[in-house]
C-alpha cells in the first residue's frame, strides 16, 4: 500500500471516530442533545478538522508551547482579609435556595 | 469629531447623556444593538458627559448581563467589572449593554439567544461579530459623547468596527483587567475600545489600562496614551502581503491598495513582508479557543445563578446535561463538541498541544518582523459586510475561515487598531494597524495621525 492510500485510510478511520465521539463528548461534556443536533455536529466536525489538517504541515520539533502570549508574572495579592459579598447578594441570583444553601441535584444514589 | 471633542463643548452633562440616551433608544427600535438599557441618573453632579455602552459580557451591578445567553438570561451581577468601576469612578455614564453573539461565539452577530442587530449602515446587513452592538452603536451615536467597551477573543473587536465604518482599538494581551469579564477563552480575551476617533480610544485607554490585583494576568503599562497621542514615531512599515493575497474583494483591495500610496506619499518606508504560518493560526486558534470555552462553560449548569429547574429528585448528570442542553444555544453546544474533543486522551497531543506550540511559532514570526518594522498594515476583514441571508447560509468552517486575517494578531495577543477606509460603494472597510506587544501608546498615536492626514477615512 502507498503512502498515501494508508494516510487516506487513516484519514477515512479517523472521522468514523470523530462521528461516533460526538455522542460520546456530549455525554462526558454534560449537554443533552438532539439526534438532529448529534448529526449535524457529526458532519461540522469533519469539515472543522478537515480545516486543522493544515497543523500537519508545521514542524513544531523542539519548540515549546506558550499558554499566554505575553510573559505573566505570577503576582498574588496579599492574604489578607477583604469585604465579602452579604448572604443575600450571593443568594440574589439562586432559584432554589433551602434553609441558606445552593439546593442542587443529587449526587449520589 | 469625536466624543472627547463634544465634551469640551462643555456642554451640560445632563443635556448630553439625556439626548444620546433618547437617541439611542430610537437609533436602538430600528437596529437591535442594546440588550438592556441602563436607568437615568437621578441627579447629573458626578457625570463627565461621556456615555460609554458596555458589551453584555462585563457584569454591571445591578444591570442584567446575559452574555448574549438563554442560561444567563435573568443574571443580574451584584459586582462591577473592573473596567466599569473605573469608567464609573473616571465620570463616565453607562447607557447599558449592547448585543453580541452568545458568549462571543460569532463572526456576524447571528448566534444571538435574543435579538439580532443590524449593521449602522444598510439594515439589510451583518452587524459583524462578537462586538456586533457596539460596533453599530458607535456609529449611530457618532453625533453624541459615546464610546463603547467591546471584547476581542479571535477579532470581535476589530470585525464590526470595519463592518460599521468606526475606528477601535484591541491593546496588547493583559493591558485591561479581565475581572468581571464573562470568558471565553482566557489565554486570549482582550477587553477593547470602539469608538468614531482615536482620540476618544487614548482617553478611555489612560482610564481603563493597569494593573488590577484582580486579575493576575493584568499589566503593568505606565504610558499615557492621550500624551503619546501627538507624538507620531512611526518610520518603517511592512505591508503583510500574505494577508493582502487572502482578500477576493475588489472594492476592499483597492481602498487597500489606495492606503499604501498614501503612506508611500508620506514617505514612510514602506516594504511587502510575507507571514507563512497564517492558515495555521487560524487553526491554532480555533483549538484553542474551543477547549478553553468548553471548560469555561463547565460553570453553567443550573446552580447558583443563570437558569435552573428543579433539580428535586434528579441525578446531577441529568440534570446537568438537560439545563446546558435547553439553554445553550447552537453554536455553543458546537464550540463544546469541538473544545472538548481537541482535550481528550488520544487527541490532545494532535491538537491542543501541537497547537500551543504553533501558538508560539506565529508569536515568533511576527517578533522578528517587529525588529525591522514599527507597524504592519493589512486589511481587515476579506470581506464587506455581507447581507444577513447570505451570511445564515454560510456553513460553520466557511465562517471561521473569514476570521483568517484577525485570528493570528488575537493568537499572538499584539495590538491592533482598525481604521475605517472608503470604498467605491457606499459600504466601509478597515485597515489593520498592527503592533508589537506593549507597544499600544505608539500605535494609537500613528492611527491618529492617520485619522488626521488621510482623506480616505470613512465618515
């Protein structure tokens, strides 16, 4: 097999797995989905990484990654105590608050 | 003439926030570009006269800010973003919020959860993207003492100041506070400035920039920008004829063309200078930007604030998956796929790191440009702004495409400004002013003298 039929191939096996990871993500990411939505991302994705297949041709051999494109010196402010928000502004936005605390799901069976 | 201009006029600050308020709510029925606007000041004593518009991802206390977002859709902040809390200290009235794509995640201000603004210009057009609403607002209200605050993350700040004919400028990474920003994507959310003069941009920058104990990723900047901004020190410039190659449209390459003349005239010492990583970037950037928003968005899961169910009885998975899934819009739900897929065991490597790796090649590539160059030049945007049917057809990747000539700069976090440019129809482009890092003062002071020499400017 040439080169790059094998590449190809390689290609065609890695967007099948692109689709079925959409179901997949989506459950891990926590974002219910439609079957229309599954479908339609399936066949985004493909065209989306198609598009990133540029990054093959760059040699990044020996070159380190940058997280923040200026240099950030760590500076912590002191630690000392500030004004806090009162109880009734942090609840000001919550829905289901229950005798002073955040009511959330359950998190265990 | 700017709004820094109308303000010593002297006016009353009264008269001048109560008319351009009146004014905006009018300018506002036709062209969507407010979300929520603020309440009148019950007395005017502490009032410059500036009205500043805020993007509707700074959390305003007591004003609804919803990001342009279903889940956050009932969100009113009990905090000030550090960048209001300076405008407001500095004198300045905030009219309200203004419209953006859902978390600014757009290039059109189509991925709207509310309602979709419309280009100052022609109705019928995009209002260009994220920033879309401050974009059109600082051109509706270009008679009034208006600025607005946008975000750039990719080039929404950028984007709709050429699509609406108005000048902006995106500072170097770091030069604003991001507290009190609704993120997108941290490592490359710059807070901006969108006005109808340069002038306007150096003031509001003197009162925005430094540091904030805040935000540890904010500079230090000691540099005033309203003293640089006479003091024009620009020589060498390099036209980026990689960028220039990446423009179909006749209309934008001939007002392009047109600037370089004019600079040519002026006897700056003009050379064409060629990027190679700029397809590249744009890649880079979208995995980045996508697995940064993707654990960002991690937050909004119907506890504590934005939209909630009843969570009685259900398991946190469920219940979880069914909020983010009822409220997110569209293309967020994408950008989530898509962030969280360039992060996973097996991928990561291909795509998140190799791309924070050609991050730093396209930070390179234009540092060593910078050691022959004071400033590159380079259209815009490839297109003029399309019309908002057109745009709706358009397929996820089409779009990202269009962002190829705002990505690298956002990527490599320098300083842009866009200088609005006539074209031979009645719709503006803008050119791109590119800077090196830290070098923000300098280049507004270039711009504005370009705003002063060239007869160009879209007005």
């Amino acid at each position: 097999m040439k080169w790059t039929e094998y590449s190809n191939n390689l290609l065609k096996i890695h967007y099948y797995v692109c689709l079925m990871d959409v179901e997949r993500i989506a459950r891990l990411a926590r974002v219910a989905l439609s079957p229309e939505e599954i479908s339609k991302f399936s066949k985004d994705m493909k065209e989306v990484l198609n598009m990133f297949r540029v990054l093959d041709d760059v040699d990044v051999s020996d070159t380190p990654i940058t997280m923040h494109p200026v240099e950030v010196v760590n500076i912590v402010r002191p630690d000392k105590a500030g004004k806090s928000l009162s109880k009734a502004e942090i609840f000001s936005n919550e829905k289901n608050e229950e005798d002073g605390y955040f009511k959330g799901p359950k998190t265990l069976e | 003439m700017g709004a820094l201009d109308k303000l010593e006029e002297k006016k009353d600050p009264e008269e001048l926030i109560t008319k351009t308020y009146s004014d905006a709510q009018h300018f506002d029925e036709k062209h969507n570009f407010m979300l929520t606007f603020n309440s009148l000041p019950s007395n005017y004593e502490n009032f410059s006269g500036l009205v500043v518009s805020i993007k509707d991802c700074f959390t305003t206390s007591g004003l609804r800010t919803t990001a342009g977002s279903k889940i956050l859709e009932d969100y009113v902040p009990v905090f000030d973003a550090t960048l209001v809390k300076r405008l407001k200290a500095s004198g300045a009235y905030i009219l309200g919020k203004t419209a953006m794509d859902e978390f600014g995640f757009g290039t059109f201000s189509l991925n709207c959860a509310f309602k979709i603004p419309k280009n100052a210009l022609d109705k019928k057009r995009v209002a260009g993207g994220s920033s879309g609403g401050a974009g059109v607002a600082t051109q509706l209200l270009k008679e009034h003492p208006h600025v607005a605050i946008a975000e750039s993350t990719g080039g929404s700040i950028s984007n709709p100041a050429a699509f609406n004919g108005v000048f902006s400028l995106t500072p170097t990474y770091g030069m604003i506070s991001r507290y009190g920003l609704i993120d997108y994507a941290n490592t490359l959310d710059k807070p901006g400035v969108i006005a109808s003069s340069l002038k306007d941009v150096a003031y509001v920058m003197d009162v925005l920039k430094g540091k904030d104990v805040k935000d540890p990723t904010s500079l230090n900047y000691e540099k005033s920008f309203m003293e640089a901004l006479s003091n024009n020190s620009v020589k060498k410039i390099g036209v980026l004829s990689s960028y220039v190659s990446k423009v179909d449209d006749k209309k934008i390459l001939s007002s392009f063309h047109d600037f370089v003349d004019f600079l040519n005239k002026e006897d700056y010492d003009v050379e064409e200078v060629s990027l190679t990583l700029t397809d590249a970037a744009l890649a880079s950037y979208y995995i980045i930007a996508t697995a940064e928003a993707s654990t960002n968005l991690a937050k909004y899961c119907g506890m504590r604030y934005g939209k909630e169910g009843d969570p009685e009885g259900k398991h946190f998975d469920e219940y979880f998956s069914e909020i983010r899934g009822k409220y997110f819009g569209e293309e967020v739900k994408r950008r989530i796929i898509l962030g969280s897929f360039v992060r996973m065991a097996g991928y990561r490597d291909a795509y998140y790191l190799k791309a924070l790796k050609v991050r730093t090649k396209v930070i390179e590539e234009f540092k060593s440009l910078f050691t022959k160059y004071d400033v590159l030049i380079a259209p815009t945007m490839p297109i003029l702004p399309p019309k908002i049917n057109d745009a709706e057809k358009l397929k996820p990747h089409e779009i990202y495409a269009l962002d190829v000539l705002t990505v690298p700069v956002n990527l490599a976090g320098i300083p842009h400004i866009n200088i609005p440019v006539k074209t031979n129809s009645s719709l503006p482009a803008g050119v791109h002013l590119i800077g090196n890092h830290l070098q923000d003062a300098e280049l507004v002071s270039f711009g504005y003298w370009v705003e002063q020499h060239y007869k160009g400017i879209f007005q």
